[in-house]
C-alpha cells in the first residue's frame, strides 16, 4: 500500500498549458499548477502546440516539459489511442515520483499503464458518458458526441485511479449512476480569480471600450460558442418583448464553431441591432466585459461547472443558471446558484420563463445589485488559493491550520451524500 505522507511533489498532465490557452480546463490547469508550486514542487508536462521552449522554469518550484505535438499517423481516426502511448512515452522519460494529477482519460490511463495508479488523481471536467448523452438527447449538439474509445477509457480509468475529485457534486452523480459507486471520490468546488473579488474597472468606462450604451441594460454571456451552449435559446428569450429595449444589448463575449448559427438566429429574430459579438477576451479585457454587464446568463445544456458563473458572481453581476434534468441535460447551476439570493435558475427548456426572469431583473435594478453583492460576498471566501489549499490537503501534500494532515473523508464530502 502507498504510504501517501511520502508524496511530496505533483506531476500535471495537461495536453495544453500555457501559453496555448483554450478554455477553462487549461485556465483550471495553470491555477493548479501556478498556486500548488507555492507549497510543492511541480511539474507540468504537455504538447508543444504553441511552439515555446521545450523546458521552462516558470519559478522556483514550476519546470513545464513541453513535448512534440503527437503524431496520430493512420490512427487519426482514434487519437485516443495514439495518444495513451504519447503519454507513455513522456511518463517513460520525466519518471514522475509523487502524485500525478490529470483530467485527460488518455493520460489517465497511460499513467496506470505505467505503474502510477496508487499515485493517480483523476480530476475530470465533466462525466464524458453523461456529455454523449446530451448529444443523444439533442442531436444538435455535435460537441457533446463523445468517441466510443473516449467513454470506453473513462469507464476503465474511473474505477482504477487513487483518487477522484470533481467540481461539483453533479459529476458525482453522473459517474455514479452511469459507472457506480467507488470510494475516494471528493467534492471541491472551483473558485474565482481574486482580480474580479477585489477590482474591476467602473461600468461606465467599461461600455464605453466595448461600444455600448451608457444606460442600456445588459445581459451578457462569456464562453465558447459551442451548440452545448444553447446561446439560441437565450436570443430568442432577449427577443421577446419587453426585454431589450433600443438602447439595451445582448453582449456575447467567446468565439466558436456555433458563431454562425447564432448569428442567423440573432439575424433572423431582428436582433442584429441589440446583439454584439465581442470576440474572445481575457485578462483585463475579460474583467471589462463582466464590469459592463447587468446581468450573466449562462443556458448550457452540459455543464460540468461553469467557471463563468463563479466570475461573473465574484464580479458582482446577477446571474441566471440553466438547472439540469439528470436525463437530457446536466448541469451544477442548481450548487452554485442558491434562487432570489446569488442568483435565479431558468427553467431547462421554458424561453418564455428566461424572457419574464431578463424582464424581472430589468424592472428592479436595486433587487438587481443586491443579488450581484450577496454572489459577490460569498464568493470572495472561495478564491482560486483556498481552491488549491483544498487539493493539496487532500492529497496530504500540505497540512491545515491546526497543524495535522486533513484527511478527505473530514475536508469535504463525498459526491455520493448530495
């Protein structure tokens, strides 16, 4: 048996990381691997997609191993299975010692192919089997289709790995369900970057970089535009009357392969007047975006966490939440957003109850503010930092306050008790 007191440093498999950011698992991935080498030596291996140094010292206690970018060859029609062996044969040569962390069920699998399972963490963004059932509910959604090689991996990774940790208890919930119950898996849910906490820019300076109008309301939307996003619904919930007015807009911040279907449903509805395609922001430019807004709507029909909805709260905007039905759509709206407190839940599949929730806000911006605040207070005692603190006490990499090892079973609760 793995005496885990002994595992003292932490290896992340991330096929991108910085500087090829994409999305918020690579975001999750450098929160990760930026505030754990506060505590721990880390080490970080990837593919070189974005042509950097092939090792790089990002601290003192950070080294980033960048290798080739794989070669599917005449597998290119399974990755999955040219990719296990890319992560073989960097696990072969970087010989990891400690706990080694991934979300991928590809490196997660390589990692137990290589004798790493007693020191496996398998932290997945969402429930891959649960994703492929979205698609089979709303074909539409071609994102959410997921290879049969990809649902046959995690089904044989999930039961193996040491330790499981996901961001919501809803994850929890599809494993369980789909795959059964399992010990060791851990609830911790994500955090907020301390920027959005504790700064943003004033609102008014804020519309003003983006183009829109000083008093016009704003609902906004950040993400991929991606079919799972389901940002049609939310265009014709701005659509129906009452809503937007001429100087109110329909801000969506995020490029994707649904930009065009979107942007025929924004044309269609005659919106092209009240909607604005911002492109993709980050850093300051994102803040301003968040800073501009009245109100975030997120209405995905799969969402393992929804990063989004913690920064818009911690920036203080109301946010509206799609809550999922555990058979077509899956979602942790319903964690994260407690109603007519931090926030309002949409009915899953009703435009007209997200039109009368957008109108509701409109009609009583006082309400309004109190709701960013109350989001804004709660989320300023989950930064990224407790976040990590949380991982790190789990896997005993780091003891708590009163000086001994936390052990998961006492820190947090077990996906299976929601």
């Amino acid at each position: 048996m793995t005496d885990h007191a002994n595992l003292r440093t932490l290896t992340i498999l991330s096929r991108r990381f910085w500087p090829d950011c994409h999305g918020g698992v690579e975001e999750h991935m450098h929160h990760l691997a930026t505030e754990a080498a506060r505590h721990v030596p880390v080490t970080v291996l990837c593919e070189n997609r974005a042509r950097a140094a092939k090792h790089e010292n990002m601290s003192e206690n950070l080294t980033v191993f960048r290798g080739d970018v794989a070669n599917l060859g005449r597998l290119w029609r399974w990755p999955y299975l040219p990719m296990v062996r890319w992560w073989m044969n960097m696990l072969r040569q970087h010989r990891p010692s400690g706990w080694v962390w991934t979300t991928d069920p590809q490196a997660a699998a390589a990692a137990i192919l290589m004798g790493h399972r007693s020191r496996l963490v398998y932290n997945p963004p969402g429930c891959w089997a649960a994703m492929h059932r979205t698609w089979q509910a709303h074909r539409q959604v071609t994102s959410m289709k997921v290879a049969w090689g990809i649902r046959m991996l995690e089904r044989w990774v999930y039961p193996r790995a040491e330790q499981v940790i996901v961001a919501s208890a809803a994850i929890g919930r599809q494993y369980a369900s789909i795959m059964g119950a399992r010990p060791r898996v851990n609830v911790i849910p994500r955090g907020a970057a301390e920027d959005l906490i504790m700064d943003l820019p004033a609102r008014d300076s804020a519309r003003d970089a983006l183009g829109l109008p000083r008093d016009g309301f704003v609902v906004g939307f950040v993400g991929r535009l991606d079919p799972c996003k389901d940002l049609p619904h939310l265009v014709k919930a701005c659509a129906a009357r009452g809503v937007l007015g001429p100087a109110d807009r329909l801000l969506l911040v995020g490029e994707g392969e649904d930009k065009a279907r979107v942007q025929a449903c924004v044309a269609e509805l005659g919106m092209a007047d009240r909607c604005v395609f911002a492109g993709r922001k980050a850093g300051a430019e994102l803040n301003q975006a968040y800073a501009a807004m009245d109100t975030f709507v997120l209405p995905s029909l799969y969402e393992g966490y929804g990063m989004v909805v913690l920064e818009a709260m911690a920036a203080g905007v109301p946010v509206i939440g799609r809550p999922g039905n555990g058979t077509s759509t899956f979602t942790s709206m319903a964690e994260m957003i407690e109603p007519g407190i931090t926030g309002l839940l949409m009915h899953h599949g009703d435009v007209n109850d997200l039109s009368d929730k957008l109108r509701w806000l409109k009609e009583r911006p006082q309400r309004a503010m109190q709701i960013g605040r109350q989001a804004r207070e709660r989320l300023a005692t989950r930064p990224w930092s407790a976040v990590i603190r949380d991982y790190l006490q789990t896997l005993g990499l780091i003891e708590d306050v009163a000086g001994t090892v936390k052990p998961a079973s006492q820190c947090l609760a077990p996906a299976l008790a929601a």
